[in-house]
C-alpha cells in the first residue's frame, strides 16, 4: 500500500507539472515570533545573525514561489518597530522594552519586496501575555491602565467591552500602516480567548449598563469584536486603500444545528458562539478583504471534513477573497491521514478547482521549512513551479492601471516604457510566456523596465513569444500589451 500512495503522490506531482498553472493565486506563509517559534530563532542574536535569518527565510519563499508574507509584529502587545504606544518585544533582545540597533520591520518589508513578495503585519490585537506572572516593561500601557485588562485562563488580555482599548489597537494599526510600506494588516483568530472549563470570562460587571440593548452577554461581546473590525478596516482604507485587511479565523463560524447558515460540521467551538466573531457579518458588510480560514483538519475528518468547509467559506464570501489555512505542521504527525504528503497535495488541487477560493497559506515556516515527505519540494518543483500574483481586492478593481503602450525586443533584452498615472501607482511588471501549444503562462514578476531573454525561467519550455502587465499596489493587472514574437522557434 506505501509503494501506491508513493506512486499516486508522484502521479499528482507529474500532473501538476503538466498543467497550466494559475497566474493569480496566494502563496503564502504564516512567521511567527512569538516564543522565537520561526524568526529569530533566539532571543541573544546579534543584528547581523537576525538579519541572515530573514534574508534566508525570504530566499526560501523567493526560490519555491511564494508571493506573501504574514509576519507576526506585534506578538504579545509588543512590537518589532519603534512605537510610541508600545515596547520592543522581548523575542528581539530578551528583554521587553530594550531597543534593538535596527528596525526589524522596516528591514523585512525591504527584503520581501526586493524578492517581489508582499508582507502582511501580522497583530494579535487583545493578548497582553501568556502567563498573569510574566514581567511587562514599566512603560507598558498595560501597568499604566490596569482597567483595561483582564486575567483569564491565566492569562493576561486587554478587554474587548472597553473602548480605549479598541483605540489602543487603532493607534498600533495607524501607526504601522501611516509609517511602514505594509501590504496588508492580519489578525489571526485570537479575539476573546477560547474557552477554559470551569471559567468564566470576567466581565459581567461591564456588561450591566449594556443590558437594555442586548438580551444576552454573548450579543454583546459580538457587538465589541464588530465595532473593532469595523472601525480598523475604516481606519486603513482612509490612509491608504490599497493596504488589505484580513484575518484568519477559526474554521468553523458556526454549525448548521446551531444556525441554518452554518456548515455542516459538529464542531466543539466556533467563531460566532465561543470567540464572538461574527465573520460571516463581516464578509456580507465588505469589512475584511480576505479570510483565511484555518482550515487544520484532513479531508477524512467526519466531525469538520476539509472539502465541505472549503466550500461554505468560499460560497459565504460575498466577494471576499477567501484563502485557505492549511495545517503543514501535521505532516508526519503519526496519524493515518497525514502520514504522507498526499493529504496536502489534495487539499490544493480542492482548493485550486473552487472558483470561489484563490490560494492558500501555510501555518507555518518551520513546519514548511522541514519538507517533510518532500513536500516544499514539491511546491517548488510542480505545484508552484511558476510565479503567481497575489489577488486583487475585489471591491477595488476600478483602480486598474493601463496598459503598456509598446513592448519591444532589442537584441536579447525586452524592454518597455511605463507612466505611473494618480491613484495607480505600479509597484511590479509581469512576464508572461506564449507557449508552444497556445496557453498564456505567467513566468517573471519583477519592477524593472527592461529584462534579458536569458533571464526569463521557462523551466525548459520553449516561448513562441512574451507579453508584459503592468500590476498596482491594489494588485489590479493591466491588459496585455502587444506580443514580442520570437524568430527561429
């Protein structure tokens, strides 16, 4: 039976070498700093030492294709930039509060996009610390405002029911956005805490003068999470539209015994009824402009099936772009369904052939890093063996650069001309391929004007021509411009 799954595993990675491979899809990967889990891998580096990790962690995604970036910058109310709200995150220098001779965030954001990869600022909007015990830096607002948190499962949270603390978040978000070259602001599935048995989360006390408005707590607590999401994704369209917001849930908003628009799953906790975020709502009120369901079970599981949640989460998306969160960490955890890379190779052929979902990202880059069963190889060789752009926001569209006006060959260069009109700044060009055969097949992104023919990967296929794209900070294509035909093929 292994020498089958071996053989079908190679027959699914042949077949995606053959196939066209989409030009529009997110490729990306989860870093997390908190605890040192990917980046830095101490807390005692040197600058040097944590600047080599990031270059090498982006030459990584560089080299398998990858096209994004979710970068945890603010771990646990601390940060990896200078910030007037808040102190420099232990996982740097050991200490919280200590200055590092750098700015970290501002040296990611050079490199990923210097490798034409976006980066997203991953935040954690509400988790102050994991443990009630563990020391915070003296000019933590946390200590400076002690009624804005809570302890809860032994843990340290700003509370949501409060609205300074809801500013709190809106100041850190600004800030990075205001001052950072940031692609995207991402918050995972942290809003109130998961559940602990046998323990209340406290604050019934700040509930009582909301009791006339909502019959219930949890309404309540919903109602806080929504303004929060409202009012940042109203905060960062202001300063700059094209910045994308988005998180990544929970897989399960809620089941369909509980509510007749859930899925069918028998999940024991769920975004709506445990979390209190409501993400159905805010796909339907266009506040996020993607989710990324965290989507870590296999396709066998009865309880919460991949491919059926696959499905809710892309026909429940009103236009939000829905990508898939996938559990890379499983592989060759000793369970049957995650014994071999086919469980995630099937996983994105699922994903891939639902029109309503657009890429996946991958929790996270240690676990991707290992390639376990050859599975990073496989994306680097196959699956993603050709570069692919992020997907544009959906509702932005109408920002649409124009078109390259002459694209023309001189000698063994292409080169062309471009004006960056208002509102419609180009940040990327891209490259496709016209191969024998006829398929149109996306191979260079770079932010050049001019490329050399022998630069341009074809992963040993012949081009009967090129056309070139201009790309937007929205992620909006231009149309083709005229095709440079090849002599002598």
């Amino acid at each position: 039976m292994r020498y089958i799954s071996l053989f079908f595993c190679w027959f699914l990675v042949v077949f995606y070498a053959k196939a066209q491979l989409p030009s529009v899809e997110m490729r990306g990967v989860w870093v997390a700093t908190i605890s040192n889990l990917d980046w830095p891998s101490a807390n005692n580096l040197s600058v040097k030492e944590q600047k080599n990790e990031v270059i090498s962690i982006l030459d990584f995604y560089e080299q398998h294709h990858f096209n994004c970036v979710f970068l945890q910058v603010r771990p646990s109310a601390d940060v990896l930039y200078p910030s007037k709200y808040e102190p420099w995150s232990k996982f740097l220098t050991g200490e919280q509060g200590v200055k590092p001779k750098y700015n970290p965030l501002k040296f990611w954001i050079k490199e990923a996009h210097k490798r034409n990869i976006e980066l997203h600022a991953w935040i954690n909007p509400y988790r102050i610390a994991n443990s009630e015990k563990e020391p915070l830096s003296k000019d933590h607002p946390a200590l400076k405002n002690k009624k804005w948190v809570v302890n809860y499962g032994g843990k340290k949270y700003y509370n949501p029911a409060i609205r300074e603390c809801r500013a709190h978040v809106e100041n850190i978000v600004s800030e990075i956005v205001s001052k950072y070259d940031v692609d995207g602001i991402h918050f995972d599935d942290y809003f109130y805490p998961y559940p602990v048995n046998g323990e209340e989360f406290p604050d019934s006390i700040d509930f009582i003068p909301y009791k006339r408005k909502f019959q219930k707590i949890e309404d309540w607590r919903r109602d806080n999470v929504n303004k929060t999401i409202k009012e940042l994704h109203a905060t960062i369209k202001k300063i700059k539209p094209y910045v994308q917001f988005g998180v990544s849930p929970f897989g399960v908003w809620r089941n369909k015994k509980d509510d007749s628009k859930g899925s069918e799953t028998n999940a024991g906790v769920t975004n709506y009824d445990h979390l209190y975020a409501d993400v159905f709502s805010w796909m339907q009120k266009g506040w996020v402009d993607y989710v990324i369901p965290q989507l870590y079970w296999s396709r066998n599981n009865g309880a919460v099936p991949f491919e059926h949640l696959t499905n809710w989460w892309g026909e429940n998306s009103n236009g939000t772009n829905v990508y898939i969160g996938h559990a890379v960490y499983k592989l060759g955890n000793g369970k049957k369904d995650w014994d071999s890379v086919d469980e995630m190779i099937q996983q994105i052929n699922i994903n891939r052939s639902d029109r309503l979902t657009s890429g996946s990202v991958f929790f996270r880059h240690e676990h991707l890093k290992q390639n376990k069963f050859g599975f990073a190889d496989s994306l680097k060789n196959s699956i993603y063996q050709y570069p692919a752009l992020v997907p544009s926001i959906n509702h932005q569209k109408v920002h649409t650069p124009t078109m390259i006006s002459e694209l023309k060959q001189k000698k063994q260069y292409l080169k062309w001309s471009y004006k960056n009109q208002k509102k419609q700044e180009v940040k990327g060009f891209a490259i496709y391929a016209i191969l024998k055969g006829g398929e149109k097949q996306l191979v260079q992104i770079l932010d050049k004007k001019k490329i050399e023919l022998s630069d341009i990967n074809l992963k040993g296929q012949n081009a009967l021509g090129f056309q070139v794209t201009a790309i937007n900070k929205f992620n909006n294509e231009s149309e083709g411009s005229n095709i440079i035909w090849l002599s002598g093929v």
